[in-house]
C-alpha cells in the first residue's frame, strides 16, 4: 500500500471525486515503498497547486494532474456521423511551398 502524506490527510479536502478516487487507488495499489501526497501547494508571484506528487526513493517522482470526466456512451451511428464531419481526407490540400 502506498503511504500517504501526511497520514492524516482530510480526504474531503480535495477539489473533487475524481481526486479523491485516485488518491485512492494510488494508496491501494501501489507498494509501501511509494509516498501519496495529495494537493501540494506551490507559491510563486502565483499561487498553483499540483493535485497529486507520488515519490519513491529509487524509482523517482511523478506529478499527476487529475481530470474528472462523465462517461458517455455513443451510438455507433453518431460516431460514424461524427467521424464523417471531420475527415480530413474531404478537406483541400494546400499544396506545399518552399521558401529560400
């Protein structure tokens, strides 16, 4: 299990679900070896905040950033409607041009 900094953390604290599941799944899946450490704090002449740091002492660091996205599920007529607005194959080539 991956360790989580620092141990305490509040959870419901994170900006969404979708943090909250990765922190997780992080802390369950990866081995003791490796530090979890959620909404990490940088400040500059701006304030950012990186939403997940995982460290392991031989293997290195990560900074993962989480997007929490809905799942959608598409018909296959729409998504051969969707592919045939955008084929590249019906739009004119511009024919190249070298410049000296």
């Amino acid at each position: 299990m991956g360790i989580l900094v620092p141990p305490n953390f509040p959870m419901s604290s994170l900006a969404n679900e979708a943090e909250r599941r990765v922190v997780e799944l992080l802390c369950d899946r990866l081995t003791d070896t490796w530090m979890v450490i959620p909404d990490v704090g940088l400040l500059s002449q701006r304030d950012h905040q990186i939403d997940i740091v995982i460290a392991h002492p031989r293997d290195g660091v990560a900074v993962v950033e989480v997007k929490g996205h809905r799942r959608l599920r598409i018909r296959a007529e729409t998504l051969k409607q969707a592919v045939g607005l955008w084929n590249l194959s019906r739009w004119p080539r511009r024919a190249a041009t070298r410049t000296n």
